[in-house]
C-alpha cells in the first residue's frame, strides 16, 4: 500500500466497500453497460465507475474520487479510508 498525502492505494472492492459502508452508496441495478455501475446515496452526487474488481487503485485515484467526485473534505476523505 502506497500513501500519497494520507491516501492509500485501494483494490477496487475495497474501495467500492468503503463508499457503501461509510457513505451510504449502494449499486443501480442494471445502471451501466460492462464493467461502468452507478452509484448513488441520499444527500450525495451519483457516481459512474468502471468497476474492476482486482485492480488497485491509485492513491491520487482515490483521492480524486472520494473529494471531487463524492464532495468530500480531504480530512473528511483521509478518516474514511482510515489515513
């Protein structure tokens, strides 16, 4: 695991866990074509993902995710991922 400014590099399931568990996104059922879902949570903006489940993503990646597209804070993202 990388660490980029409080930020760790993520499997995509892991990521995909954390946006469920801690901000409330679920998966739109048939939402996307191939490995693109979209995910939505009351009170927060959609998100369209390519999904890849072995993949790790990048700790700038999740950053990015979590801060402009989620609409986090950066302390309010670093918590979420635990940094």
């Amino acid at each position: 695991m990388v660490n980029d400014g409080g930020f760790p590099s993520l499997k995509a399931t892991k990521l995909r866990q954390i946006l469920k568990k801690e901000l409330g996104y679920q998966r739109v059922p048939k939402s996307g074509h191939g490995s693109h879902c979209l995910l939505v949570a009351d009170g927060r903006p959609r998100i369209l993902w390519a999904f890849h489940n072995n993949v790790t993503i990048a700790p700038g990646v999740v950053r990015n995710i979590l801060v402009k597209q989620v609409g986090l804070s950066l302390d309010e993202a670093r918590k979420v991922v635990g940094g």
